[in-house]
C-alpha cells in the first residue's frame, strides 16, 4: 500500500460545556473550556542497513537476493507517536542502506526524547490494509498470514505476507529489521494419474493439526501436471511430523522436526504414481474371491484379469487355511515306498517357507509362457517373502500357461505354474464311488480353447509326481514358447537321458523333461506318495481321499484323485455323448511320450491319478470316445491331470 503523507492524527477540537446548576439560592456556576490539546508534525529520516531484511525477492532459485521495491513503506510506532515512511526514489533494488522518509505525529509533551523507543514494520505496495495488513488506534501494524489462497511465485509472497519488523531509538534513524515469515514454496509433479485443471483441496497440517487449508488448481508444465503454492509460516515455527495433502492424496511428509529461520524453503515434490492394487494369489480362490479362512498356497495359481500379483514363496501347499500345512511334506515312513520331501538341495523340507529353509531368494525367472503379452514383469518383493508378476491380459481375451522360477542366486528352489484362463472352478460336479463323493472340476489343468470339444484345445502335462507343468502344444524345440520380452524361447524344453537325476536335480529343472529310469520314475521317483501323502498302497481301488502334497500340480484347494474315481468312472459312459464319463467331459489330449517327450494327440485322452502303480508306473484313466479303463504308463509319459477339490 503506498500511502503519501498520510495523516494518522486526527485534529484536536475545543468544546466549551456550559451547565447551569440549580440551587436553593438560585446561584449561576459556569465552568471554564478546557485547554486544547496539539499535536506535532515531525520530518522525519531513516535509514534500512541489514541485508536480512527484505521486501520483494527474484524467482530465480539460484539467486536468493533480497531487494527493496517501488511502494514500500515504514510504519512506526511509539510512545505518542506514529507515521508513515516511503522508500526514498532511486533506492529501489538496493539490499541494504536504502533511506525512507517522511513525518511521524507526536502528541507528547515538548519534543520526543532521544530514547523513545520506536518499532518499524516495512510494509510493500501489495499489501493493502484488511487485508493482509491490521493497523490499531495507535498505528501498530499486524501483518496476517493467508488461510485460504496461495500465491503464484516467491516474489508475490513476499510482497503480499513480509513480515519484518524492528526496534530502533527515536535519536539513531537506523533499523534493522528482522525478517519474521518463512516461506515454503511448493512445487508438486504429479505422477499418478491426475488431469490439469483439476483444483485439490491443499491442507498443511502439523502434529496432525491443519494450519492452513486452500484450494489449488493442478496446471501443465513441461508436459507435466503440476500445482505450485507458497506456504508463508512464521519464523521460528517448528515443524514436527508435518505433512501436505492434496485431495486425497499426501504428497509430502517433513518427517524429522525442523525450525523454519526467516527464508525460502523451496520444496519440491513429485507425487509418485499410485501404488497398483496387489492381489495375493493364496488370499483369492480359484474364482479370484477373497477367501475367509487364510492363506492356501499351492504350485499351480489361476488368474483371470489382468493386473499385478503376488504369490508367497512356498512349498507348494505347506500352508492351508492359514495354518502350516505339514501333512503336506513329512508324509509317512513306510520302507522304500515312501518319503519325506525333499526340495531342491535334496534335504527335507522343515517348514513352509523357502526362507526358513535357509534360502534367500534373490530374482525371479519367467522359464515360458505359451502366449506373447500373458506374464509381462516378475520380480521378488522388498520383503522378501513374495514372488510378484504382471499379467498383461486379461482373459477373456487371451487365455495361456506361463512358468515362473524363484532363484536364490543362480539356483532354481521352486517354480509355479500361472493359469491365465475363463475357469474358475466355481462349478463342479459331483461323483459318488459309493466310498467316496470327488468334486471334479470341468477342465484339465492348464486348459485353454473350446472346454466342450475332444481336441476344441489344449492343457499342460505333468511327468507322474512331479510339480511341473509342461507345455501343451508342438515338439519341445518348437520355438511356440516365449520370455519376458515376448521373444521365442529356443530350446525352452529339454529331454534328458540322465539316469542319475534325483527329486532335487528335478526341482532346479523345470523344463527339463526327464527319461524313464528301468526301475525308477523319473528323477529317481520310485515313491508311492509323491502326490499322495499318505499313500502306501498301490490299489487300483483307493478310497481315500488325496493327502494333497508339495508336489501336487493343483491349484489351492484342489488335488489330484486317487485311482477309486477312474476304477469307478471307467465304465460311466454317457450313451450318445462322446467322452463323458458320469456327466464329466474328458478331451482326448494324448500324452508327451516317456522315452521322448514328442506330443501325441488323436482319439484317445489319458489323465493321471494320484495312486502309483508300482515303483516305475503310474496308474491313470485312459478312455476314447466310447469306452475308459484304468491303466499304467511309464511315470516319465506326460499326461493331463483332472482336478478334484481337496
């Protein structure tokens, strides 16, 4: 505000009061006028010498120069007087030693003395009384802080919300003045998604108090949104766990506690994209709803939009419900016919996570996919304790089969088959041997293409009693598979003629499609449990439902059946509908044949179960169009598994 000799006083004015008294001898009393009292105009000069002051300041963040400008002015205050100065013409844009002059209005008896205390307050040409300046009845000046709008640059904010003040004797015409706001100038990039031109409530709070509120319209900048601000604080406020909304969002946290000092702190922050809702896969079921019970793990997870995940890294199905699951890997001790699991180094499992084996995982490996886009990130969590993927697709679009390995350093622990695809087992149908009710599910695992259909499509296959899922079409060295980058996989798939593999070698090879030993499985799996936990027995006719193991190739809350299911389906035709056994549609998607992994599709379909038929063969349900039975193979053919719910 600039204010040319402006007349704070007001003229004094002489009454004379005339009272007439009544009295009881009618006496005339007439009063005196008072004598006037006069106030005094005084020219006065000082001069402004401490660089710390300041009343306007360049943009520029590098120069941090403080200038006097055009308009300011000096209110004084004292004991009966006040006045206002103007800056002296020709000392604008000095930092120190600018002169302001004017007259202060005395209304004290004689003349002011040389120890009158006087208090400056500079106040600039944007500062306008009401406003952001409170003037009293005797001239003190209060400057206020803003509570509801910002302004655009440093410069305004000085201008508009300074604060300096200081103390001086009437005699020595000099001030220092001291510099009593800081200014925190915000600058905000936004990253996560929100338009320009969208106005965000702005509230800065400090130890959880809001100390100033407004609302702040995003721009663009460079291409980039932004919103930009100017917090004046008073100097010396102490900041403690302060932080800065906009909206809903907090784009700045102080964190440890500062003492704001009479300057600019320019604060500049971008707000980071948000954080993309993480779906853990063990707190979903196959259908993709949140479960009640806790955490189920498994080697196979399902999926069906895209989105990012995560999955525990666990054995297999070694926690259930939420609990440890540890039926799943200490099965029983029953001569050579049983084991107790091993995971990659060939040492028992001891308890459901990799890491409290003793192992860190370090990277994530996507091994195939057998769609380009499906898995399009993996990685391992902050924590530790995830394996964490992309899916790029959603399934309705495109559905397929992807294998993702844990590493701890160069070394495969485990690895888990992701299902991109329409099923969800939601429905299922139940089939009763008479010993035992199965809930089948509709497809094979992996399934992908025309559910209704003898070969309308494809599934994964699994050697008998391994984990690992195999691709389900073309040769291995076909290059139909693909990596991260959507590039072919050339040799993804392998056979290997090794008779010396154990359950350990297999685990660290995924891909690895492992030759038939004479007497032994594949990768010395001559165990009777290694889908079924407690299996000892080797009867076409098991009755029991399947101890679920960590090698089981299911997704959580499904197993593979036991035998009892296809010795009893076996002859559960459907008359007039082919490949339906007890309402259950089977494709006739063939095998990966055990002595050399080539793919075999025609009229005839073959699905494992999880009972052996002795140390060297599995048992399965083999069946055409018109006929099933049960059968062997050796445990090295790769076949399609049929879910059952645990």
């Amino acid at each position: 505000m600039k204010m040319k000799n402006m007349l704070w006083a007001a003229l004094s004015m002489t009454a004379a009061l005339v009272m007439t008294a009544c009295s009881s001898d009618d006496n005339d009393m007439t009063e005196a006028p008072a004598t006037p009292s006069t106030s005094k105009k005084i020219p006065y000069t000082v001069t402004v010498g401490d660089a710390s002051t300041r009343a306007t300041v360049k943009d520029d963040p590098m120069d941090r120069q403080l200038y006097f400008a055009t308009g300011d002015q000096l209110y004084i205050t004292g004991a009966d007087i006040k006045g206002v100065l103007d800056l002296q013409a020709g000392d604008e844009g000095k930092t120190s030693g600018a002169t302001f002059s004017g007259e202060l209005t005395y209304s004290g008896e004689g003349s002011p003395a040389s120890d009158l205390s006087l208090t400056a307050t500079l106040v600039s040409a944007q500062q306008t009384e009401g406003a952001q300046v409170s003037v009293d009845d005797e001239g003190a000046v209060t400057v206020n802080y803003p509570t509801a709008a910002y302004c655009a640059t440093i410069s305004d904010a000085v201008q508009q919300y300074s604060r300096l003040t200081g103390t001086s004797n009437y005699s020595d015409r000099a001030f220092t003045l001291t510099q009593q706001t800081a200014f925190l100038n915000f600058v905000i990039t936004f990253e996560d998604g929100t338009a320009t031109g969208e106005t965000l409530s702005a509230v800065v709070s400090n130890g959880g108090s809001a100390v100033c509120t407004a609302n702040v319209t995003t721009a663009t900048e460079s291409e980039k949104v932004v919103a930009k601000f100017v917090l004046p604080v008073a100097a010396g406020t102490t900041l403690s766990s302060a932080t800065v909304t906009m909206g809903d969002k907090e784009a700045i946290s102080f964190g440890a506690s500062q003492t704001l000092a009479g300057k600019v702190y320019n604060v500049r922050k971008t707000q980071a994209a948000a954080a993309p809702a993480v779906t853990d896969l063990s707190m979903v079921d196959c259908a993709g709803n949140a479960r009640a019970n806790g955490m189920w793990t498994a080697n196979c997870y399902m999926v069906h939009t895209a989105g990012d995940y995560k999955l525990p890294l666990v054995y297999g199905n070694a926690i259930k419900a939420g609990q440890t699951n540890a039926a799943a890997y200490t099965g029983v001790d029953n001569a050579n016919t049983t084991l107790t699991f091993p995971r990659h180094d060939g040492q028992a499992i001891n308890a459901p996570w990799i890491k409290d084996n003793g192992f860190t995982v370090t990277t994530a490996k996507l091994l195939w996919q057998d769609a380009e886009g499906l898995i399009t990130a993996v990685g391992i969590s902050e924590d530790g304790d995830y394996l964490t993927l992309t899916v790029g697709t959603d399934a309705d679009t495109q559905e397929g089969n992807a294998v993702i390995a844990a590493k701890a350093g160069e070394t495969i622990v485990w690895s888990w088959h992701i299902w991109v695809t329409k099923q969800t087992f939601a429905t299922l149908t139940e089939v009763n041997t008479g010993s035992h009710a199965y809930q089948l599910t509709p497809v094979n695992l992996g399934w992908v293409g025309d559910a209704t259909s003898a070969i309308g499509g494809y599934n994964t296959y699994y050697q008998w009693g391994r984990k690992d899922a195999f691709k389900g079409t073309g040769s291995y060295t076909d290059e139909n598979v693909y990596d991260i980058d959507n590039t072919p996989v050339s040799g993804g798939f392998s056979f290997n003629q090794d008779n010396n593999v154990t359950i350990g070698g297999n685990i660290q090879q995924p891909t690895v499609h492992n030759q038939n030993y004479t007497t032994k499985g594949p990768c010395d799996t001559q165990y009777y449990n290694m889908w079924d936990a407690q299996q000892t027995s080797n009867d076409e006719n098991t009755a029991a439902a399947t101890v679920k193991t960590v090698y089981d190739p299911c997704p959580p809350g499904f197993c593979v059946p036991t035998s009892g299911l296809y010795n009893y389906i076996k002859s559960q035709t459907v008359p007039g509908t082919d490949y339906t056994f007890s309402g259950v549609f089977f494709p006739a998607s063939g095998t990966r044949g055990g002595s050399s992994g080539d793919l075999s599709v025609g009229s005839w379909g073959y699905n494992w179960s999880a009972t052996p038929y002795d140390g060297s063969r599995g048992r399965y349900f083999s069946f055409n169009s018109s006929r099933g039975s049960l059968g062997y193979s050796s445990r090295a053919t790769g076949c399609p598994v049929r879910a059952v719910a645990e």
